[in-house]
C-alpha cells in the first residue's frame, strides 16, 4: 500500500488508500512492468475511495476501515497468524453502524477493482493488435488460424451463411447491480480509459476531480434496492445493455468481419435473445402483459436508436445535387419526402432522412404509444417491417457509392445498416419458457370441459400420444365458448396469443422459441403444438400440406435422467406420422436446450458434464439423418450459467470443447446473472466477448477435428462419472443432516430474502435440495468461498479410478494424455481448478459457526473438506501443477491479490448472520444488521465475477 504522498499547496493532501492491490516481489520485471497501469489504476481508485470515506464517514471510520485492511494483507499475504487472530477479535467486536461501513468500503472497492482489472484487459489487447499479434479467442486470430489451415475467405463466408450464433439474456436472480450502481461505474471506466490519452498535469488532474465525483457518487447512492426487482425492472436492466453495448458494437464487430472478407457479402447471422418477460417457469410475474411489455419496450429501444441515428445522418449528409449527382432511386426517395423546406431544396439525402425520421417516429408511436423527441415533420405513415426501412437506407448507400461518396457510408450509415439487420423493429428474440406440467394442466382442463377426455392425466404414455396426435390432426378448436376456465388456463393461453400478435406486429423473428421445461416425454412436445393450434400459432393440420408452426417446440433436458433419454425422445418425436413435415415446412429448425445447472445439482460436477457430452453426441448423430432425408437442422442451446458448476467458465474455451460435430455454426447460450454485468457492461469488453462468441464458432465449425475421442478416452470418462455421481450424491443427498447443514452454514436463506429477481428462491415452498433452484444452490456455495457445486466428487471418482494395484500407473497415464489431447476433458479441469482456487476452506470452516448442531457441523465440514483435498489431489496428479492456475499467473495474481479484500466481508457476513439470525426478532438493529448481510452478499459476487 502507497504511503501518504506530498503534494502541492494548492491541493488536498493524499491519505492512505483503502483496499488496494500490491504487487509481489517475486513477480519478474516483465510481468510487473505489464501490470504497472493495472496497479496505477487500482491505486488511484483505492486511494480516491479512502478520501471520500474519510471526508464522508470522518477519520474515525477511515482509520477503522484501514486497520481492516492492514490486518487482512497481514494475515493472508504475509501469513501473520496473529494478525488473523487480532482481525477476528476487532471484527467481532464492531457495532451494527461499523459494520454496515466496513462492508460498504470492501464491497465498493471490489467494484472498483474490477474497473481497473477490465481496462488492463482492454489494454493489453490494444498491445497485442499493436505488435501484429493477436490473442486467442479475438476475430483477428480466428482468421489467421483459420488461414493456416488453408481456409479461404470464400469458405469463411459460405460458413457464416449457414451459422446462427445468440447469446440469450435471462433475468436470473444472482444480479445484485443496481442499474444507478452500474452507470456510475460506467462512467468511472470511460474515465479511467481515457487517462491513458492525457498528457498534462492539468488535464489528469481535472480527470481525477471527475474520478472522485463519480466515486462520491456510488458512495452516497443505496447499493441494494429496497423494493423486489418487477419483470418490467428486469427487462429495462436487460435494456441497459443495449444501450451502452450491443447496438452499437455488434455493427463494429461485423464490421471487422466484412474487413477480414473483403469482396464477400457477409450474412446477418448474428442474433441478440432475450427470456425476459418470457420466461414463465417458476415465475407467477410473467403474464401475457410483461410480455407485451417487453415486446413494446425492445420495438421502442431499437427504433429510438434509429431515429437518433437519421437525425444525426441527417445533419452529416448535407451534400447538394447542384455539386453531387444522385441516382434515379434516390431522387424518387427526396421527392416522397414530405419536407418542403427551401433552403433544403437541393439536399436529397437531408430532404430524405427527414422523410424517413418521420415514417419512424409513426412506427414508433404504432408499434409502442410513444412519441419520437423532435420532428421536423408532421409524422408520416409508417414503416410496415424493419426490411421497408432498410430498403430506404440501402437507396441512401447506393447512391453514395456510385457518385464517389463512399467515404460517408462507413461512419454511420453501414453501422445504421448492419443494426436495422440485426435487430430490426424487435431487438432480440424473446424466448417463451415454461415447466411441462403447467401444459399438461392445461390441456387436461381444455380436454375435460370439451367432453372429450375426462382425466388427460391418469392417461398413459402411448394414450397420451394418440389422443394428441389425433386432435392435431383435426381443425376444430377446443375451446368451449362460455365455459369457465381456471385463471393457469386463461393465463397460459393468453401467453400464447400474445406471442401472436407480437409476431404480428414486430416481425416474426420477435418470438421463435417456445422452451419446454422438465421435457420428459413426446406428450411434453405435442402439448405445445396443441397450444399453438388453439392459438392460432399452429395452421393447418398435423399431416397435411398446409401445416406450419410459427414457434420451434424447444425441449429442455436438464436432469442426469432427462438428458439420458433425450435421444430417445427426440427418435421417437420425429417418428410419429407428419411431424417432420411440420418441422420442414416451418423453417427447418429444432432446438434442443441442455442444462447444466439441474444436471449438476443432480448428478455433480463431473457427470454433469460428461452427460451433456454424450446427449449432444448422440443428438447429432440422429439428427444428421434428419437433415439428410428431410432438410432438418439441429441446433443445441446451451443454459450455462455464471458458476462453472451451472456451465460458466471462459465461452471461447467451453465451445471448442464441445463434441465433433455439434456446433456446426449454430448455437445459443444463455447469459445469466452477473455475468452479464461482468461480461457487456464495458462496451469495449462486451464487443470482445461477443467476438469470443463468433470465432470459437467459427474454429469449432471449420477445424475442429471430426472424429470422436478415442474409445479409452470414452471409458475412462464413464467409469469417473459413475463414481463422481455416487461421491457426490453419498455426501449431498444421502448424508444425514446435509440439508440441515446447507441451510445453516450458507448465506441461502438470506439470498432469499435480497430483491435480487422476480423469481423465488425455490419451485416449492419446502426446503428439499431437490425443489431448491440451481442458481441460489451454486450462489450459496460460492457466498460461503465453499464453490462445491463446481468440485465435489472428481477427487473420490479419481481414487476409485486409480485405485491401488498393478495397472495404477497406466490409468494415470491415460488421464494424463486425456488433458493434453481431449479439449472436453482439459477444459473441465482447467475450469476445476479455477473453483478451487477461488475457494477457500479456511474462510469456510467460519460458516460452520452458524450451524446450531456441533456435532453435525463438524462431521459434514470435515467430509467437504475430506472430498475437497481429493480433488486438490486428484488435480495435481493429473496436471502435474502443484498450485492453483499454475497455467494461468495472471488469474492466478489476481485472485491472490483480492483475497485480503474478500476475507473481512466473509468474516463479517459470517458475525452479521450469526446475530441476525439469532436477535431478529428482538434487537432493534435487526434491519440494519439484516442490510449488512446483504451487502456483504454484494459485495462478495462483484469480487469472485462468476458466482451465480
């Protein structure tokens, strides 16, 4: 930590810094001449962070928080035992009031931290580019890998003409940014950027004055939300996104791809998805309206933008045609403007925006009741679809580049493009989701009141299948007129008709996935499609000509058992009569989502994994018939979350493992949580990972290798998997009082009760594991630096494995060569590994505190523990690394480098949680207390980045 610093008269004396990064002195000179801006940075923000504490909380405050700090570095950089002991004691012993300030200035530096931390990232890309070497996962050494395996630029775009890559955002509750939180650190990072690029002293000066306002800004703003998050706060969060990243950097990254294309047209095969408003399962919020409402309000985000983007056009395009000829198109465009304005009377282009601004603002106020901010123009009739508008732009271009004016098309005209392309009057697909009871309620009642089958439910399978098939096959609704129906039913109905109409008035590419939660049979499937037919979403009849289904029926896998018979279901799907003619005739497009987060919290970590390799592989297999003999294409869905025990880890790496032959251009993946803050808040990091996106795509589609994994390698990973399963659930489902132990030795209860989503916490109101969802189970975990979902039983699966006689050492050779040569199963380690470094039993062994039964306590924590140092173990062994991210110093550094500032908002979560729990009802300070444990929770996430 720098000391107090002399300065100038003229200017406020330096103090000490609040939580602050140091670098280590073993580090080699290169690495610390790397990271020297990283550490300035860090500097400067720890120590404008101390001096708004101080002239905000007073000396005493600051001096407390700095003790904190000096104890912490203590403790875990330099392993002063004593200093440990000490921090114990004074942490303790603080009041509520303390509490809450400590808390807030460890939580707020963790932001900062990561402001800092993703400049440098930006800032050794930008030396990279600069020194003509490119790094992994960046479009640039996609297509120098892609040149030396001898892939033309031809092969690329014929590629991209067949690709469809969407990341999908969804609203699931480990958020805990408030949207006012997150555009003050928006702001902090445009300044910290532009730092780099200022010379005097004045001018850094007058940047750090901006810095601190900023910082004073977040100080004196509610970190938490005192109210629960709505669906219409969850989709205005979402819409933030849009704003300040992707509507203007997926043009840009398009436009790297058409520079590394030149002469090829490059296809709009990049897409935005969105589960906001859609997603119904588990959330009694989501109704027909929050649909509507997120429909309305992404029509009303994209076209805003374009009109900002004619105005501006607009005023740029002032060329004369006394000076500069247009052609025929465009004059034709100008005249039906009805701007009459003389002194515009011979700017074409002007007289032409004004006309289109004006047909915008009307399809502005159509298709969302609001009301464009300036006109020009009285409002004019509007656009019927996004491609109406594109064609009046495409005029626009074609008349600059024939009359020697292309230099005007690349600011902003080929970037209005490349939007109206992708995001058109709808922004992103919103995806329906819902649990395939709810359907089957449903179509039981629907079934029931038209006297046609009395209990849909006690039906079997095969029954199932007949009476549904028959019924699609037949015109008549079911729908009785003045019959009473129950509320689920009328609700889910009109989900179904909004969709409707939202494709009716937005485009169809507004909604084109309907999710079927829990998919466990063909019935699951064919429910949808008789909701659809009752709703108009469905046309013609099942095994006639004229059938056509407007929504991709999307099953969704997710438990070990579900994601065995996934194969089997979809066989059987696609085998009953007229079903593949549907499908062929409605676009030739089946999504098939997988999830990682109910398959681990079933199975574990490794079987998890291994699970979903297997069923992808074996969907692909089936369905490369399919596509063969009727046209069909399959397209995998991936519902990763943030944690790697839901699927997270770095998406470059996760798409290259994926099995030979499954992505094939085509992929969704769910963006989850923090992890979208983390990921697209910084427009120049969320281009980057968006770029992750397209060229691990590209290098999985056109070098991945064909053949499958050597039949070894395939056994080695079932037999792991096996005694992985069985480690994981001896310990979580079997052990007596495991339950017990999680809601107790966790911060589960208390995630809970944070207005973090507008979903529950759990699908029942029991306290079973089995009804818990995946997101607040991994969130737990992570809270408590315990991270078990992403661990838990490869230790013991290994010991099994190796065992102890004779052929010990071959085995451990074949696990060996499996991480140099199988991307699935190096990958799965590398993202091991980075568990277990941000784990950290020490920390935890504090939770166990909280656990009223000692004995209980004890046995569970000692059996994590004992599973833990087997995997620890079982780690090294195999990667021959005796350290944590031995291959990764730079995560490696930082992870070491935020513990200290990590550590007192566990040990303080862990004293907040043991009174709170205990004095609720009685002390009067039990909100305050309750406030700080939220705190703590936040502050906790932004430091670890990928916990929820």
């Amino acid at each position: 930590m720098p000391r107090a610093e002399t300065r100038t008269a003229s200017r406020p004396k330096r103090t000490k810094t609040v939580p602050n990064a140091q670098v280590k002195s073993s580090q080699d000179g290169d690495a610390a001449s790397k990271n020297k801006p990283l550490m300035e940075d860090i500097r400067l923000l720890g120590r404008i962070l101390g001096d708004v504490i101080r002239e905000q909380e007073g000396r005493a405050a600051f001096d407390l928080i700095e003790r904190v700090r000096q104890l912490s570095v203590a403790f875990r950089l330099k392993k002063d035992a004593s200093a440990g002991r000490v921090l114990d004691r004074l942490l303790k012993n603080l009041s509520a009031d303390q509490t809450v300030s400590v808390i807030r200035a460890f939580s707020y530096f963790s932001h900062l931290a990561n402001i800092a931390e993703d400049r440098h990232h930006v800032r050794r890309r930008e030396v990279h580019e600069a020194a003509g070497t490119h790094q992994e996962g960046s479009l640039a050494h996609c297509f120098e890998k892609l040149a030396r395996a001898d892939h033309r630029a031809a092969d690329i775009a014929e590629a991209l003409q067949q690709a469809y890559i969407s990341p999908v955002l969804t609203a699931h509750p480990t958020e805990v940014q408030r949207t006012s939180i997150l555009d003050a650190e928006r702001a902090i990072a445009q300044l910290i950027e532009r730092r780099d690029g200022l010379r005097t002293e004045a001018e850094r000066q007058e940047n750090e004055d901006l810095i601190r306002a900023r910082v004073t800004q977040l100080w004196q703003t509610r970190m938490l939300r005192y109210a629960k998050l709505t669906v219409s706060d969850e989709i205005e969060n979402a819409l933030s996104y849009y704003h300040a990243t992707f509507l203007r950097q997926i043009p840009r990254m398009y436009r790297e791809i058409e520079q590394a294309l030149p002469g090829h047209a490059v296809p709009g095969f990049f897409r935005m998805g969105h589960w906001i408003g859609g997603d119904r399962d588990g959330n009694p919020n989501v109704t027909a309206d929050t649909l509507r409402l997120a429909l309305r309000r992404q029509g009303e985000t994209a076209l805003r933008h374009y009109l900002t983007e004619v105005h501006t056009l607009g005023a740029e395009l002032s060329i004369s045609n006394i000076l500069s000829p247009v052609t025929p198109a465009m004059q034709a465009l100008a005249e039906r403007s009805p701007d009459r304005n003389p002194h515009r009377e011979d700017e074409p282009y002007r007289r032409a925006l004004i006309g289109m601004y004006a047909r915008l603002a009307a399809t502005l106020h159509e298709l969302t009741g609001t009301e464009a901010l300036r006109h020009a123009v009285a409002p004019q009739n509007p656009y019927a679809s996004a491609e109406e508008f594109l064609a009046d732009l495409r005029v626009i271009e074609d008349s600059l580049r024939s009359h020697h004016a292309q230099a005007l098309v690349a600011p902003r005209l080929a970037p209005l493009i490349r939007a109206v392309q992708v995001f058109g009057f709808h922004l992103a697909t919103v995806d329906l989701r819902q649990s395939s009871d709810q359907h089957e309620l449903v179509v039981a009642e629907l079934l029931k009141l038209a006297r046609i089958e009395p209990d849909y439910a006690a039906l079997d399978e095969a029954a199932r299948r007949s009476l549904l098939l028959r019924l699609l096959g037949d015109a008549r609704p079911l729908r009785v007129r003045a019959a009473e129906y129950s509320a689920l039913a009328q609700g889910e109905l009109a989900i179904f008709e909004a969709a409707a109409e939202g494709r009716a008035r937005f485009g169809p590419e507004a909604i084109r996935h309907y999710i079927i939660s829990h998919t466990e049979t063909v019935s699951d499937l064919l429910e949808v499609l008789l909701l659809q037919k009752e709703t108009g979403l469905l046309r013609g009849v099942l095994g006639e000509d004229d059938a056509v289904a407007d929504l991709i029926v999307s099953p969704l896998f997710e438990t070990i058992a579900d994601l065995r018979h996934a194969p089997d279901i979809m066989r059987e799907f696609y085998a009953l009569p007229g079903v593949a003619a549907l499908i062929r005739r409605s676009g030739g497009e089946q999504d098939v989502m997988l999830g990682y987060s109910d398959s681990n919290k079933d199975g574990g970590f490794f079987t998890s994994n291994w699970e979903l390799y297997r069923a992808e592989i074996a969907l692909v297999e089936q369905f490369s018939a399919m596509a063969e003999d009727h046209g069909i294409r399959l397209r995998l869905f991936h519902g990763r979350g943030g944690t790697v025990g839901r699927g997270g880890g770095p998406s470059y790496q996760a798409i290259l493992a994926q099995p030979p032959g499954t992505v094939n251009g085509q992929i969704r993946l769910t963006e989850q949580g923090e992890v979208i803050a983390s990921k697209y808040a910084h427009p120049e990091i969320g281009r980057r990972n968006l770029e992750t996106l397209v060229a691990a795509t590209l290098e999985a589609t056109l070098l991945h290798p064909t053949k499958a994994a050597p039949k070894a390698f395939l056994e080695a990973a079932e037999a792991l998997s096996q005694a992985s399963m069985a480690a994981y659930r001896a310990l979580v489902y079997e052990t007596p009082g495991f339950t017990d132990y999680f809601f107790a030795a966790t911060p589960i209860r208390e995630i809970a009760e944070l207005n973090i989503g507008s979903r529950p916490a759990s699908r029942k109101a029991t306290r079973a594991i089995e009804d818990l969802r995946a997101i607040p189970w991994g969130f737990s975990w992570g809270q408590c630096r315990v991270a078990l979902p992403g661990w838990c039983g490869f230790g013991s699966a290994v010991e099994a494995y190796l065992g102890h006689d004779a052929g010990r050492n071959q085995r451990l050779e074949l696990l060996q060569k499996m991480v140099r040569q199988w991307p699935f199963f190096r990958t799965l380690l590398s993202n091991l590994d980075m568990v277990m470094a941000k784990s950290d039993l020490r920390i935890a062994a504090r939770y166990v505190e909280l656990v009223e039964d000692k004995r209980l306590g004890k046995k569970i924590f000692t059996a994590i523990k004992a599973e833990w140092d087997r995997t620890a173990d079982a780690l090294a062994l195999i990667t021959g690394e005796a350290s944590r991210l031995q291959s990764n110093p730079a995560l490696a550094r930082s992870i070491e480098h935020r513990f200290p500032y990590l550590d007192p908002l566990n040990h303080l979560q862990v004293e907040l949680m043991r009174r709170y729990r205990k004095q609720r009802d009685t002390d009067p300070h039990a909100e305050r207390v309750r406030r700080g444990i939220h705190l703590s929770i936040n502050g906790i996430a932004a430091g670890l980045r990928n916990t929820g």
